[in-house]
C-alpha cells in the first residue's frame, strides 16, 4: 500500500477546515441571540426552540469538533510528509 499527499494542499485543507469553526461558532451565537431576542410564544417557538437546544447547536459542536481533528490531522500529516521527504540519509 502506498501513501502520498501534496503537502502544500493537505496544508491548505487544514487550514481550511479549521477556519470553519468560527463561522460555525457565529451562526450559533447569532441564532441563540436571536432566538433568545425575539418575542415569539407558543408551541412552534417552544418546539424549535428545544430542538436548538436538544439537537441543532450540539450538531454544530460535534462538526466543529470535526473540522479541528480533522485540520490538526491534515496539518500533522503534512509537517510529517514534509519532514520526511527532506530527511537526508
């Protein structure tokens, strides 16, 4: 089995997955401030409003959980890769 990467683009997806985590991170702040913000009763808010709670943002967490094991992997393996392929012998 062989194994090969570009390390300059497993680099850049790192770095690309990583910097979704702050734009997760700020459509779920600005969707519990909304929500937290906005007058609305009744049984649709109270609905939405526990699946947020109960399902919707933990999902958010868990992919962001993702994207930075994820970016770190990338990053690793390419310093790694890199590392490698400039040992001399």
């Amino acid at each position: 089995m062989s194994v090969g990467a570009d390390i300059a683009q497993l680099t850049d997806l790192g770095g690309t997955l990583k910097a979704q985590i702050d734009i997760i991170e700020g459509l779920r702040g600005t969707v519990t401030s909304s929500l937290g913000s906005t007058v609305w009763t009744g049984k649709t808010r109270d609905d939405f409003e526990a699946q947020w709670n109960e399902q919707f943002s933990s999902a958010l967490t868990q992919l962001n959980n993702a994207f930075e094991a994820a970016g770190t992997n990338c990053q690793n393996l390419a310093t790694n890769l890199d590392q490698l392929m400039n040992q001399t012998v």
